[in-house]
C-alpha cells in the first residue's frame, strides 16, 4: 500500500471527522462526483475468487480494481489495429476426414 495512504489510514483510526467541526464548512453543490459506469457481475469459483483475492492484495489493490484494469487492459488490446487478432480465442475449425 502506498506509504501516504497507510499515513492517512493510521490518522483516520485515532480521530474523528467531529475534531474539526469548527473548520467545516457547508457547501451548496457535491464536491467528489463518481462517473457513473456500468455494472457487471461475474460468477467465480470459490477457488478462483481466493486467486484473485490473493493477487489483488499482493498489488495492495482491490479484487474489483485489478479486475477492471485486467478488463481494460485487454480492450486496448482488442483495439489495437496494430496486432494480429489472438488465434487462442477464435473457434478452431474442425478436420473432417473424407473416406
């Protein structure tokens, strides 16, 4: 995890938001918009999903976060006009045997 990110997690486990009541202030519009995106939902297998779990952890990330960067990383290379497409996801033809 990120040194500056541990700091704020070891200051925000002894205090709390109500210490600095006198320096808040009310504002009239939302200051952090999220971008809305789409949804999905995946299924896993138990083991599958402690995988990831694992992975994601060792990269201090969460399990949907490196998901999605797995996701997008591959779009972009789905996009790539400069890369022949990948023969392992297209269907094989089958060989008949004629007699």
């Amino acid at each position: 995890m990120n040194v500056m990110l541990e700091e704020l997690a070891k200051f925000w486990d002894t205090h709390d938001l109500t210490d600095f009541e006198r320096d808040l202030e009310e504002v009239s519009e939302a200051v952090f918009v999220r971008k809305e995106g789409t949804s999905l939902r995946i299924e896993l297998q138990p083991t599958e999903a402690k995988h990831l779990k694992r992975i994601a952890r060792s990269k201090g990330v969460k399990d949907s976060t490196l998901v999605r960067k797995w996701i997008v990383e591959r779009l972009h290379e789905s996009s790539s006009s400069e890369r022949p497409p990948n023969k392992a996801l297209q269907p094989q033809a089958r060989k008949t045997r004629r007699g």
